[in-house]
C-alpha cells in the first residue's frame, strides 16, 4: 500500500467517524446545547446533503486537477475548520453549520482513492480494492462508537472535537505531500455528467444505489443512539457498545462484499442478494421493535453487514463509464448514495417527530419500516439491470 493511499484511508477513517459520531453524543448534545434528536437528524442530513452535493464538483475537479489538491484542500478547510466550529458550539444552529462544513471536507477522500484505483489498476480489481478501502477506513465507525463515548466522559466533548480538528489539519498536510496524481486520460476527449446521465444501463442502477446505504448509515449515523435510549433506556456508555457491535458488522460485510463478485462471477446477483437480507433485517425491526435490546442490536448488525454493497454496485456502474470520465462516474454514484441517506435523515426526523410525542415506539416501526420498503423497490428495479464483469 503506498503512502499516499494510506493517508486517504486515514482520512476516510475520520469521513467515517463524522457521520456516526453524532449517534453515541446524544445526551451530552442534549443536555449541553439543548440539540434534541430532530436536530441531530437535521445536522447529520446537512452533512450527508452537502457531502453529496459536492460530489458533482469533486469529479470535475479529479479529472481536471487530480486527487491531490481536491483531497488536501477540502480536507483542511472543510474537516478541519468544521470541526473547530463544532466545539465551540452553543446552538444546534451551529451543530448543523459546522456539520455542513465538515460533510465538505469529507467529501473527496473516499472518491479521490476510487479514482486513483480506476486509473491506476487492472479494472477487474477496482471492486476489491475499493471494498478494502472501505472496510479499513470503515474503522472510523468503531472509534465513533465506544472510544468516542469514552472520551466524551473523560475530556469531554469539546476537547475531543478541537483534537480531531487538529488530526483533520494534519493529514491534509500529509495529502499535500504525498498524493501522486495519476497520469491524465489518453486523448482528448471532453465530456460532463451529462454525458454519463445519456447512458441508459446507469438508470437501473441508480434507484439501488440511491436506497442501499440508508438503512445502515441512518441507523448507525443517528438513530441506533435514540432509540435503545428511548425503547430499552440503555445508558451513553451501553450504547456506544451496541454501536460498536454495528460498526463492526458494517466493517466485515465490506470485506465480505469485495472478493465476492469475482468468487461467484457475477455483481447483480450478489448485491441483489444481500441487500434482501438487509431488507429482511429491517422487516425483524419493525415487527419485534421492542422484544429485546440485544435482539435489536443483532438486527442492526444484519442492516449494517448487508447494507455494504456501496463499493460493489460503483463497480458495477464502473464497467459502464468512458475512461475520461472516471472522476466524475464515481463521484455521480457516490451523489447518488450519500445524497439518498442525507434526505433519509431529513425526512427521518420528521417522521419521528409527527409520531414519537403520542408513540415513540410507532415512530420507530415507521421509520424502520419504511426503509425495508425502499430498500425492496430499488432491489426490484435493479433486477432489470445488465449483470456485467471486467
């Protein structure tokens, strides 16, 4: 592993940790800032709505100027300066702000090591390789569960976000100095995202990609916090646990995802089948929303081990995408992914709020409920698609 991709792993690590913190920091937000839990579905839909607006210009900007500047840059204004303006925080205005900020400066980490892959090596690993930067970056879950909970406790909050201020400062410091932009396309053919719209087979996709990640991000990101809080009263400490249980699960599903359309020889059929078995887990949510905290947090493991099809079904659409292109095809995808969790969030919190004051407990069935529901239609739609290899 070359340096510079260790550094974007790294810094994708912190773009894990920035939308699921927010999840175990429910109380001490709550008590501290007055940020009830629609607030905190609002900040953390601000962050995943402009990561995904950003995508659009991130893509340009990889295949015109390259990974390095886009990464580094962004990095440092958006993860650094964000996450300086979260500690000091004394509204939930800000908490939304500073997350909005922050959702800029994660926005090309993750999208900048895809495309190095993409133009740098054989198109048959792109999905392996891009499932391992996930799963290894998806580390930054486990330290947004447990550790951060710990650190809230001992330091407290404040003084944990002006150190991950300052660790954001850093490694945009080492992707200054170490990305190695990859040479440009052959040729000289131009194009935009309209011209990756124009591609027919993409359409059937997009529906999927739009619902796959909902589940396991929402939940995980937000809402595992509120409701073993509000359904089994567990403590700060109890449920940065669960979240690690699930941060884990989303880490080895990424690793599962990876190899896996290569050892079966297809794509379609493997994320097909897992995100069924995600849908499945969410059905057991809604209907045994109550039964057991550790029931529940078992389903929440299944959502999020099954909700990793994210770097399978860019692959996929990868196959698709003319070289030159490459930047902005990834970055299309990633709009559509992490677009469709930021208006998840959005609406989740309004669906809890309409609900959750006469039944907190209907509020969750709802809200898990309706997100088997999408995530059956997109899996429905993308049956249609082209099952396509390397």
């Amino acid at each position: 592993m070359r340096m510079d991709l260790m550094l974007l792993c790294l810094a994708y690590v912190l773009s894990q940790f920035f939308r699921a913190f927010l999840a175990v920091l429910t109380k001490v937000l709550e008590i501290d800032v007055g940020a009830m839990p629609a607030d905190l579905a609002f900040a953390s839909g601000l962050w995943f709505l402009v990561f995904a607006a950003m995508q659009i210009p991130v893509g340009a900007a990889l295949d015109k100027y390259g990974p390095r500047r886009t990464s580094a840059i962004l990095l440092l204004v958006g993860g650094g300066g964000g996450a300086a303006l979260f500690a000091m925080a004394s509204t939930p205005l800000h908490i939304s702000v500073a997350m909005g900020l922050i959702g800029v400066g994660c926005s090309p980490v993750l999208m900048a090591s895809y495309f190095i892959f993409a133009r740098t090596y054989p198109p048959a690993r792109f999905a392996t390789l891009a499932a391992l930067m996930l799963g290894v970056g998806s580390f930054g879950n486990l330290i947004a569960a447990y550790p951060t909970a710990w650190a809230a406790e001992t330091i407290g909050w404040r003084a944990t976000l002006w150190v991950l201020a300052a660790i954001s400062a850093a490694i945009s410091v080492g992707l200054w100095a170490t990305v190695q932009d990859p040479a440009p396309a052959e040729g000289d053919a131009k194009g935009s995202v309209l011209d990756l719209l124009k591609i027919p087979a993409l359409w059937l996709l997009f529906p999927l990609m739009f619902v796959n990640y909902m589940p396991a991000a929402g939940i995980r990101g937000l809402w595992i916090g509120p409701y073993l809080s509000d359904v089994f009263s567990l403590t700060t400490s109890q449920i940065g646990q669960a979240t690690l249980v699930m941060g884990v699960a989303m880490i080895v599903g990424t690793f599962a995802y990876g190899p896996a359309d290569r050892i079966l020889k297809t794509r379609k059929w493997v994320i097909i089948g897992g995100n069924l078995l995600g849908a499945l887990g969410l059905i057991g949510l809604t209907l045994f929303t109550d039964s057991s905290a550790i029931r529940a947090i078992l389903m929440m493991s299944v959502v999020g081990f099954c909700g990793a099809s994210f770097p399978v079904l860019i692959a996929h659409a990868r196959s698709f995408f003319p070289e030159h292109l490459t930047g902005r095809g990834v970055t299309l995808m990633n709009l559509f992914g992490i677009g469709g969790v930021g208006i998840m969030q959005f609406g989740s919190g309004k669906l809890h709020s309409a609900i959750a004051p006469t039944s907190p407990l209907l509020a969750y069935q709802s809200l898990f409920g309706l997100l088997a529901g999408l995530v059956l239609l997109g899996a429905l739609i993308y049956c249609f698609s082209e099952d396509r290899m390397d």
